[in-house]
C-alpha cells in the first residue's frame, strides 16, 4: 500500500510540474513510475 501511496504522489507531482503535458506524455511517465515502484518492492519489504 505505501509503495501505491508514492507512486500517485510522484504521478501527482508530474501532472502538476508539467501541466502543458501531453495525455501521451502522462500515460508514459506513469507508466515509468510504475516500473520504478515495482523495483521499489523488491527493496522495501512490506
């Protein structure tokens, strides 16, 4: 659950930081912080 918790933060960040983003762009990055949270699983144990 923590690990979702940062993902929708960072995906959150992104959206505002970058609000002249494309929907493509968006759906990329997040796709990437997906990735990025998945390998932060393997390294926090919950």
């Amino acid at each position: 659950m923590n690990i979702f918790v940062i993902w929708l933060v960072m995906v959150i960040a992104w959206n505002y930081g970058f609000p002249q983003a494309s929907p493509l762009e968006d759906v990329v990055v997040a796709v990437i912080l997906s990735f990025m949270s998945n390998i932060l699983k393997k390294y926090i144990k919950i």
